[in-house]
C-alpha cells in the first residue's frame, strides 16, 4: 500500500491541476463569446442559446462517454477531449461565422465533458474512505478558483481580437502537462456497469438531486445575482461583488464542509448544507440593505449549497466502483447539464412574476424540496439500520 501512496498523491496534483486549468478556459471563452456576439449585434435570445451549448453538450454527450471509455481506454479519451477543446476554442478565432460558431461551441462542451466526467471518476477512485469528503473538497475548491479566474483575464487580456481565444485554448492545452504527469497510471474504467443511467435516478436519488439542485444555482442564481443587485437597488459594482462573495464561499468553504462529511454521517451534513440553502435564500431580500449582514451571508449560503455537491460526490465515491463510478459520474454529468439549461429559465421568469424577489424564491423552494428528501434519505437509512 506504501510503494502505491505515491502515485496517487502524483495522479491527484494532476487531476486537480487539469480541473483547474479547463476551469479556467471554460470560464474564460464563455463571456468571450457572449461578448463578441453582442458586439456583432446579435440579440439577447441567440446570445443565450449560444451560452446553453455547453450544457446541451453534457446532457447529450455524457451517456456515450462511459462506454467510448471502456472501448478506448481513459488515456485516449483524456488526450482526445484536450484535443478537441483546444481545437475548437482556438478556432472560434479563425472565424466568425454564427452557425459555425454554435457547432464549435456545442464541440467544446462535449470536450469538457469527457475533462470534467472522467476526472472526477478518477478522483473518486483514488481517494481514500477516510478523507473522502476533504479530497473531493479540495478538488470542488480549485475548480471554483479556476471558473472565478477567467472573468479577471478577461480584464487583463480584453475582449476583443484573437489573443483572449488562443490564451483560452493554451491554458486547456496546458491540462496535458498534468496528464504526462502520471504517464500511463491512469484508472482502469473498462468494467461495466449493473446499471444504467436512467437506473441511476432510481437507486441514488439523493446525489441525483444535489446536482441538479448546484447545477439550478451555478446556473440561475450566479448567473442572474448581478442583476438581481442592481434590481434591487445595488450599484452595478456591488452587484456583481455579490457574485464574487459567493464564489469565495465557494472557495474557503469546501474543505471545512469535507471535514464534516468525513466526521459525520454524510446525510446528515448535506441536510445541514440543505437547510443553510433554504435560509440564504429566504434571508437575501431581507438582508440586501444592510452590507455588514449581507456580504458574510452570502459567503455562507454560497459555500454550503454548493458542499452539497461535494458531499454527493464523496457519497458517490463510497457506493459505487470501477464501471459503476463512471456510470454514475456521467449520470451525474447529464444532470447537470439539465439543470444548467432548466436553472436560468425557470428563475428569470420568477424574476418577471415576483420582480424581483422571484429568482432567491424560486430557488428557496428547490432547495426545500431537496431537503425534504435529504431527510427521508436520512430516516430510510436509520431504519434500515435499525431493522439490520
């Protein structure tokens, strides 16, 4: 076990320097797009199909991935998605056509699925039991750095011209540094799965519905926050501050909420998350005039709605193995996909109904249901046990 511990403390430097840097580019090319096409004079409603290809892409794509890996093997898979990001980042320079720009950008979601779906197989795979949760937590934190980051090169490198597009598809590119990392150490993922991923839903409900529940908020809440600052009387600087103190709850928060799930039954943790979410989002409108309560609440709801989906992560990596896992990871991948298309529409129109209170409603009574069933998971369980 000694002669092994090496290699996966190598494979985890790797896995998470590769999230961090597709993290990066991913939120570095998105608003680059978005802002192009607005220069270009393309309205609100192609800007925001545009926006949704990624996530189309992981809806569509994330159920071929585990059998294409199983044919192929992780390493061409992991080389074969790098490819095809960089590629098609760097030819969203090359030209401007609108059609052809919804191909490569739908490519590019597809190539980040595979990324994202087998690394996270992969660090499930090689974390220990003990320190699960505190693993998953320091993967989930980095990647959250990597996506805060690339809005802030955009500051840096511009909007405009070909430079920000090359630079985005250099730092994907800059994955494969950690993959060489490990050299031919990659999981073996070639066994397959008891189970499909429609089964998935059925037999692992409460991980289902985290991610669906942190896809809903990356998707409505992060999306639409600055706007609901400045509807609700926030300059636009503040606004968009309220964004980055999520973020950092994000961020410091995740490794704390590791150690808990680590400490604790991990239901019970991520009925705690559950409820922190419901509050946050019933104390948002309450609190938006007084900054010395705001700023450190939203450090704390943004924190813990999304230790709900590290703590799923880490349930995920104690119940399932081998071909089950990356079944499972890609369930997960198609979930969120649904719940990053699904998240934005269903907000945006509480924010018209209920201007402007809608969206932190909306989401209140999502998270609500989700703890709701956090507890009957919870009570289940304790019966079963009790039954033993």
């Amino acid at each position: 076990m000694s002669e092994r511990q090496p290699d996966n403390t190598l494979a985890l430097v790797a896995i998470i320097a590769a999230v961090t840097a597709m993290a990066m580019a991913l939120s570095l090319s998105v608003p680059l797009v978005s802002l192009s096409l607005e220069r270009r004079g393309f309205g609100s409603d192609i800007i925001g199909i545009m926006g949704s290809m990624p996530a189309v892409a992981f809806l569509i794509g994330s159920p071929l991935i585990p059998g294409w890996t199983r044919i192929t093997g992780v390493g061409p898979m992991l080389w074969g998605g790098l490819i095809l990001s960089t590629g098609c980042i760097m030819a969203l320079a090359i030209s401007d056509n609108i059609i052809f720009w919804f191909f490569l950008r739908f490519l590019i979601g597809f190539g980040m699925a595979i990324l994202f779906l087998i690394s996270e197989t992969w660090i499930n795979t090689i974390a220990k039991e003990e320190t699960r949760g505190r693993t998953i937590a320091i993967y989930v934190s980095f990647m959250t750095c990597g996506f805060a980051t690339g809005p802030i090169l955009i500051n840096i490198l511009g909007a405009e011209g070909t430079l920000p597009f090359i630079v985005s598809g250099l730092i994907v590119l800059s994955a494969g540094i950690a993959f060489l990392m490990v050299g031919d150490r990659f999981p073996n993922l070639s066994e397959k799965s008891k189970f499909s991923i429609l089964r998935f839903l059925i037999i692992a409900p409460m991980i289902s519905a985290a991610t669906l529940l942190v896809a809903f908020f990356d998707g409505s809440v992060l999306t639409l926050m600055p706007v609901y600052g400045v509807k609700s009387g926030q300059i636009q600087e503040t606004a968009v501050l309220m964004t980055t103190a999520l973020l950092a709850g994000n961020i410091v928060l995740q490794i704390p909420i590791g150690w808990l799930a680590d400490k604790f039954d991990r239901l019970i943790v991520i009925c705690g998350c559950g409820v922190l979410g419901v509050a946050g989002a019933l104390l948002l409108p309450l609190l938006i005039p007084y900054p010395l309560l705001l700023w450190p609440m939203l450090i704390i709801w943004g924190g813990a709605v999304v230790g709900t989906y590290t703590i799923a992560l880490a349930i995920m990596g104690q119940q399932f193995r081998g071909g089950d896992l990356i079944t499972a990871t890609a369930a997960v991948g198609a979930l969120w996909g649904l719940g990053s298309l699904v998240g934005p529409a269903m907000a945006g129109a509480a924010m018209e109904v209920v201007e402007p209170h809608g969206m932190p409603f909306t989401f209140a009574a999502v998270c609500l249901i989700f703890v709701l069933l956090a507890l009957f998971q919870f009570f289940r369980q304790s019966k079963a046990q009790n039954n033993r």
